[in-house]
C-alpha cells in the first residue's frame, strides 16, 4: 500500500475535505457521496461520515492508497 502525507493546517480537518484536498474527488459534494458509500478506511474500519473529523495521526484508505494525517507545521 503507497502511503501518502495530509499536513493539516489547523487542529483538524474533516474527512470529506481530505478527500478532496488529497485529489479523490474534484468537489466537496463528489467526495461526501464517496464517503457515504463506505469506499472509504479511517484508521482500518469504514467509514460513512463526511464529517469525521481527522487528527493528526489519524489514516485514511482507499484501494491501495493510504495517507497519514500529520500536525500544522510550527513556526
């Protein structure tokens, strides 16, 4: 599985703006429908929520593509 990088840039983000932040989906409504179909792993259980709120450390999964939630850099 080819894991990826999500930084966030405040304390969270929500799964359904991951997915579109990443390049899942071209808009926000195309990546809740993807989320609400179960097509989606948060941390290896599926996930139907759009609004699940991802930390950092927090992995979310497709196929065979992963991406690891990593904190704000610091200044």
């Amino acid at each position: 599985m080819t894991s990826n990088i999500l930084s966030l840039v405040g304390p969270h983000i929500t799964l359904a703006q991951a997915v579109k932040v990443v390049g899942l989906t071209g808009s926000g409504g195309q990546a809740k429908h993807l989320v609400r179909q179960g097509n989606l792993l948060v941390n290896d259980v599926v996930e139907t929520r759009p609004g699940r709120k991802l930390f950092a450390g927090d992995r979310f999964s497709t196929g065979d593509a992963e991406w690891v939630v990593t904190p704000a850099a610091q200044e």
